[in-house]
C-alpha cells in the first residue's frame, strides 16, 4: 500500500504527477473562531520552489481568512481526490496582490486548467508547503 506521509524534499513522481492532473481541489482555512472553512478550488503546485497557488478574488472568504492571520500566515491544507487517489499538501498561506505573483498563479492555473476569465480585483494565496500526504 502505498504511503501517506511523503518526504517533502523528494516527491515521487507519481505524487508530482497527480498535482498536474485537472482535478478540482479543496482548501481548508481557519475562520477566526477557529472552526474549518472548506471551498473548491483550481490549485497549482510548484515542487521546485515549494509553492502551492490559488488564485481567487480579493474579497473571496478563503483570502479573507488568511489576511486576518496577518503577515506570519495562516496554516492550511490543499487537497485533492480522485477516488482512491488522494493527496494533501500543507503549510503557511498568504494573500498577495503584487501584479508579478498574480501573474505567475495565473499562468500556472492556465498550465494546469483553462485560461482563467480576465478578474482586476484578483489575488493569490501563496503556500509555502512544508507537508505533504497521501496515497498516489
């Protein structure tokens, strides 16, 4: 049976391989009660820099929670399943609005997905992954 906990610094291909499939993924950040808040989302990662992305609004709940975290970050969870495959990655968010790092989620989402529709008031949760789980 293939294992859950994977060495953050040496993914397997198999793993790196699943973060490029087109699959919808899950985030998971912290309200400030502290209770989970779960939303789909397209997601990218990035194995050299250790970088997962979402791009999403900049009034969107999930960017709200990780700027009331401040600027050390929130810790979340990214998520994707495809029956029995499934793979978490975790590690600190932040919400940018520098127009290189938008950019750069959205040139990755439309790697991964579809050109994503033109969005001004867009952003990107930067995640700096520190874990990795699942079964590939």
């Amino acid at each position: 049976m293939p294992r859950m906990a994977h060495d953050i610094g040496a993914l397997g291909e198999d793993y790196l391989a699943f973060w490029r499939e087109r699959l919808l993924c899950t985030l998971t950040t912290l309200r400030p009660d502290g209770t989970p808040h779960v939303v789909p989302v397209g997601a990218t990662f990035d194995p050299a820099t250790g970088i997962a992305r979402v791009i999403t609004n900049r009034t969107s709940r999930k960017a709200a929670h990780v700027r009331a975290a401040g600027e050390a970050g929130l810790r979340v969870a990214l998520c994707q399943v495809d029956w029995a495959r499934w793979a978490t990655l975790e590690g600190v968010a932040v919400v940018s609005a520098d127009p290189d790092a938008v950019a750069e989620g959205v040139r990755r989402y439309a790697e991964r997905y579809r050109e994503p529709r033109v969005n001004p008031d867009r952003v990107v949760i930067e995640i700096t992954v520190d874990r990795a789980l699942g079964r590939v």
